[in-house]
C-alpha cells in the first residue's frame, strides 16, 4: 500500500505536468479513450495520495520529505542550469524567425546597418516625394526621418542592435537567437541571485518562478530587448551585492549594457550604489563606488551623442522628447493596470514578496542582496509608471529588467513562510504553493495564445516572399508590414498613412506617374484605416484588382493600385510555403 501510494502521487504528479504543458489530452489508449484538460484536478489528486500517505505511514512521510529536501538543496544548481537550458531551447523552437511589425524589424534590420557601417550617421534616402515631410512617408515601422532633409534614423536605442550585429557573425539566425540565449542567462542569474540571497532553494523557486513568468515565455520568442534587459538587470544586482573592487567593476559593465538596450532605465544604476558602498573603510567604498560607475559613464555619453545626433537632444529618444513620452497622468492608470497584469498573470503569489517586510522572518537572509533587489524593481516601476498608457496584459515586459528580482522576492518569502512552519509542513506547502504558481502562469500563457505567437507571425516572411517577385520598379504602400517588406525586398516602401484623404490618394498618383507601381498590402485588421485614407466607402469593396490574398493567419491582401492594372486571378498565399524557423535575410535595399 505504501509504495502503490507513493506510486500513484508520482503518476499523478506527472501527469499533471503533461496536461499542463500541452493544454490538455484527447487520446485513446488500447481503444479506451482517455481525456484530460484540467491539470488541478489531476494535481489535487495526486496531493490526496500523498495526504493519505502522510496519515497511514507518518514516520516514511518525514524522512522521505526530509531526504527529497536534501537531494533538492543538492542538486539545485543542475536543476536550474536544467531550467535555464529548457527556456531557451523553447525560445528557439517556438521563436517567430521574424521581422514582422515595429519592433522585431526596428531591432533586427538596425543590426545589419551597424554591421555593414551604414550607422550611426542617418541613412540617406534615395527618392524625393513632392509631400510633406517626404521623409516619413519612407520611414518604415521602427525607424522615423531624421534632422537631415532626405534621411531616416532608427527608432530603437542602440544596445541590443549592436549585439546582434555580433551575432550576425554566425549568420542570419544570429539576432533571433539573442533572446532566447537571454532567457536562460535570466534564469541561472535569478537563480544565483536567489541563491545568495537566501540559499540554494529560494535560488531555485525563484528560477522556477521567472521561467515559467507569462510575459517571460511571451517575449523570448520574439527579437526584443525585453528578455536581454531583463538578464542584463539582473547580472548587475548578483554582481553589485559582491563585496570585491571587480564585482563592482562588472556590475557597472553590466549595467552600462542595460543603459544602452534600455537609455531610459539609466535612474536604475541608482539601486546598484547602496550594496557597492554597503561596508568597509571610506577610501574602499569610493574606490568600489568609483569602479561601479567607470564603464556606465561612457556608455551614457555614446548614448546621449547618439541621441543628439538623430533626435536633437541627449534627453531625446526615437519615441519623442521626455516631456513628450512621461506624463504625471499616466501614473494611477499604469499603477492599476500593471497591479491587475501582475495580479492575473503571475499569480497572488506576489505578495509573498512582502514577507520579507517582516524581520523575524527575514532572519538568516542577505539583506544587502535584498535591500538591491527591492531597490531595483522600485526603481523599475518609477521608470515606467508614469510612461505611455497600454491595454495589452503583455506590456508587462516593461518591467521585465525587475522580474529576476521579483521573483527573488517572492522565493525568498515562500522560503521563510515554510521555515517558520513545523516540519515537513513547511516544505511540503512550499512545494505544493510553487506547483500550483507554475501551473497557473502556464495556464494563463496557453489561454492567451502565447504558444502559437510563431505560427502568426510567418505571414511577414509569406507576404515578403510575394512581394520580392513583384516587377523592380514596384512602390509598397503598408503599415504593419513596411519593415518586413523593405527587409524581404528592398523595394521602395511608402507609409501613406501619414497623408489624409485625398492626398494619400493624390500619393498614389504621383507614384504612378514617376514609373513606380504601386501595390498596396494591407492586414485585414488594417482595411478599415485605409478605406477611411484612401476613400473607399464603408461597405463597399475596394475597386482595386487583388493580385494576392491569404485567408489564414489573420489574412493579409496584395492590391494593384496602379492606373494600368487589370483584372487577374489572384495568387493564393499557403502558410505552409515558409518555414516557421528559417531566419529572414536583409535583401539588397535598392
């Protein structure tokens, strides 16, 4: 009885873990069918199995938790390296191998023009359009016109586009595997981080914890500088809480690095100081402070010439002036929408985090490591809250570069709440509380379509695809997908939807005229923007003949809008014809 109980809470347990991590099983087994969709009920069988085991056979129940927590302390770090290695092959296998949309394109096509030399001066364009601010009609998504008459300039800062610009080293994968390499870094740091804060096993929950974050698992598949940020802070806290000359030397490389993926997180350094300062004689301490800060302070001026060059001003960014993007109105909304993300998808676990405010509890603790991880995800939150207002759950990869820290905090409040209870309470209850988390953030992540991000953004690579045998003399005329088709093509882009009716209607004329055919593609989500920019009546189909549609993947069309175009069959556009993880080469820009 004794082992089939154990036996069967094992099962359970791991069954559970299946039907979490596929959603649920629809199957059948020797003609028997077999369904399964709801992992809290298998896991609250398997916790029944063990409660009878604990009343019928006590005595085993204690020594077997007491060794199972022994092998766990033990083998944490394996575990963990075992984590951070499973996050990143997934951001690999489910990565959008994409350039799709603002940022994917902005980060990426930014890296192939460090690389090949084109930046830091802005990038000339070659065609003159008799409009207004003719510039940003060529400006694709993630890139804006510069100060200079005929030029654009990247939108994104530079940090993350000159390390892929590295990685392109190992070709056109390169950049899209930046990520998910970033994802499992945040993991071992979050575990270290933990590790040294309150020893091996608040290391691993928080590593569990952080791994199996929604707005984690959402952003390392997409080529981002959320993730890498979000490694980068959290390499600076476990470096900072050193007590040695070089540990604040490579914290303060480090961190310098998160200043250039992120220029506006540069306040944040300030959490960093108190542990760099935290003990010894005065001189040591300004020596430390003084190490900290060398790398940071050229890394800000590179950023702040950078700035000036392309926005007009140090305090600049391709999003617009400070005063432009932080308004105090923004405060209370962001404050209720980031608590209600937070609350939704990482759990009421949160507050666990607040433990630590109470000093019996946080007895034994390294309190320079958690005084710096409060202070870094304090400092975090400032930097955005009172930023642009989003609607959207996963604009909590803002916060993202304190998320290593949080969960930290939260380890470390499981941690003590299980100590001060009796044994092997404690520890079974901590067990119990970090599978029910996990298996909550991956519920939420599956229920919000983040497992089938890859297979939606294919319809750049399709589109481009398309597009690139279109006749050379070809114009573009999009929104969504402008980055992707200059990448994909090398074609003029046009982004008419800076122009009203009828002057955007006016612009495809004048396109035409100069011998530059236009075609205009267009996401079914966008058609209703642009029957109002190119006058086309509510309820009536656009007059244009279609040279190419794809119903699946949310639908996209290709239209010809030029005066000489005639009807056709138009081209059926299969999601099948690209593969999910081929990595998109630059073409030639023309």
């Amino acid at each position: 009885m004794r082992k089939a109980l154990l036996a069967l809470a094992i099962a359970l347990f791991v069954w559970g873990g299946v039907v979490a991590l596929t959603g649920g099983v629809d199957t059948r087994i020797l003609g028997i069918p077999l369904k399964s969709r709801d992992p809290l009920r298998v896991f609250a069988a398997g916790a029944g199995c063990v409660l009878l085991f604990a009343l019928f056979f006590w005595g085993d129940f204690v020594r077997l938790v007491a060794r199972g927590v022994d092998l766990v302390r033990a083998r944490a770090a394996i575990v963990a390296i075992a984590a951070a290695a499973a996050l990143a092959a997934y951001g690999v296998v489910f990565g959008t191998f994409s350039v799709g949309g603002s940022d994917a394109y902005g980060y990426v096509n930014q890296a192939y023009d460090w690389k090949e030399g084109v930046l830091p001066r802005p990038i000339a364009l070659r065609t003159t359009l008799p409009f207004e601010a003719p510039e940003r009609l060529q400006a694709p998504l993630g890139y804006r016109e510069g100060r200079e008459p005929q030029t654009i300039v990247p939108t994104y800062a530079p940090g993350l586009p000159l390390i892929m610009a590295l990685s392109l080293a190992a070709g056109p994968r390169g950049p899209f595997l930046i990520a998910p390499a970033c994802a499992g870094l945040l993991v071992w740091f979050t575990f270290a981080l933990g590790r040294r804060t309150a020893g091996a096993l608040t290391g691993l929950a928080a590593a569990v914890i952080v791994g199996v974050s929604p707005v984690v698992l959402h952003q390392t598949v997409w080529p981002m500088s959320d993730v890498p940020a979000a490694a980068v802070w959290t390499g600076a806290t476990l470096l900072a809480i050193g007590s040695r000359r070089r540990d604040a030397f490579t914290a303060g490389l480090v961190a310098a690095i998160g200043v250039a993926i992120r220029p506006n997180l540069a306040p944040a350094v300030l959490a960093f100081v108190p542990a760099v300062v935290w003990n010894g004689p005065l001189r040591e301490r300004v020596i430390r402070l003084g190490a900290f800060v060398a790398p940071i302070v050229p890394v800000a001026v590179f950023v702040g010439w950078l700035n000036t060059r392309w926005f007009g001003s140090p305090l600049n960014s391709g999003y617009g002036s400070a005063g432009e993007i932080y308004q105090w109105s923004n405060v209370l909304p962001n404050l209720k929408l980031y608590g209600s993300w937070m609350w939704e998808s990482q759990t009421p676990s949160i507050l666990l985090a607040c433990v630590l405010l109470v000093p019996r509890l946080r007895r034994g603790m390294n309190t320079k490591a958690v005084l710096s991880a409060a202070l870094l995800l304090i400092a975090v939150t400032a930097c955005y809250v009172s930023y642009a207002q989003f609607e959207v759950w996963w604009y909590l990869r803002f916060l993202l570069p304190a998320f290593g820290a949080l969960a930290v905090l939260v380890a470390a409040g499981l941690i003590a709440v299980a100590r001060a209870l009796p044994r092997p309470l404690g520890a079974v209850s901590a067990g119990i509380a970090l599978l029910l988390v996990a298996v909550q953030c991956l519920t939420f992540a599956d229920r919000h379509d983040t497992f089938t991000i890859r297979d939606s953004e294919r319809r750049y690579a399709i589109v481009g695809a398309f597009a690139a045998g279109l006749p050379a003399d070809a114009a573009l005329l999009a929104i969504q997908h402008s980055g992707s088709l200059r990448f994909l093509t090398g074609r003029m882009v046009v982004r008419f939807d800076w122009l009203p009716y009828p002057r955007s209607l006016e612009l495809v004329q004048v396109l035409d005229r100069s011998g530059r055919h236009p075609f205009l593609v267009v996401d079914d989500a966008e058609i209703s923007d642009v029957r109002r920019w190119l006058g086309v009546p509510v309820g009536e189909t656009p007059p244009w003949p279609v040279r190419a549609r794809m119903r699946e993947l949310g639908g996209v069309t290709v239209y010809d809008l030029g005066a000489t175009a005639a009807p056709d069959i138009p081209v059926a556009l299969e999601p099948a014809t690209v593969s999910c993880c081929e990595a998109p080469r630059r073409a030639a820009q023309r």
